[in-house]
C-alpha cells in the first residue's frame, strides 16, 4: 500500500477529486494547507521581485491506495492538477511514502482490507 499526498491550487480540488472517482479512487482525505516552495509565496507575475511572500494556500489530498493503483492515481492527478500543457510554477506536488499498515476502526480490517 502507498499513501499519496497530492499538495495542489485549491481551484483543482473538484476537478481532482472527479478524476480520482473516474479510475475507482473514491476513499481520501482532504485538507486546507499553506507554505512555501519554489513559489515562495508570490503569484506568477511576482516571480523574482521578492525574497518572500505570504503562505500560498494549497489543499493537500490524501489517499491510500493499494500498489495496483498506484500509477493510474499518480496519473489522475497530474493530469487534472497541472495547468497548461506543461504545468507552471505553483501548479504543487504529489509524494508518494509506504503505508506498512492501515486498519479500518469500524471493524478492525487490517491491511488493504483495512483501506
């Protein structure tokens, strides 16, 4: 099992979470976020004018997925999430980490039963 965080525009968000229910990804967790990272902060049209900016704010999508699903969730989200063609600075990122265990609290399933 893998836990994918997706950290994208907010305005992705619907569209991302629609894709994600396309390929049978339907269980997730999503969060309002800020930070920094390329971006700094800035807009795009303030890229390189200052040091630092206000935190941009991001929502995190969290999704635990088997490894079969693995690449079309990866797919999912790149391809709705990015902006344009080529995507833009901004547009976030996508960490894919091992889940070594998930249990259901319902009724106690463990592992990928337990997603």
């Amino acid at each position: 099992m893998k836990l994918v965080i997706a950290v994208i525009q907010p305005t992705k968000a619907k569209a991302v979470r629609e894709a994600l229910e396309e390929v049978e990804v339907e269980r997730m967790t999503i969060c309002d976020s800020q930070g920094f990272a390329r971006q700094r902060g800035r807009k795009e049209g303030e890229l390189g004018e200052t040091p630092m900016g206000t935190p941009t704010r991001k929502v995190a999508m969290e999704v635990v997925v088997n490894d079969d699903f693995l690449d079309r969730t990866v797919e999912a989200i790149t391809n709705v999430a990015r902006t344009g063609p080529e995507g833009t600075i901004g547009d976030g990122k996508i960490f894919i980490l091992p889940a070594d265990e998930a249990i259901r609290l319902s009724d106690g399933a463990k592992g990928p039963g337990g997603v």
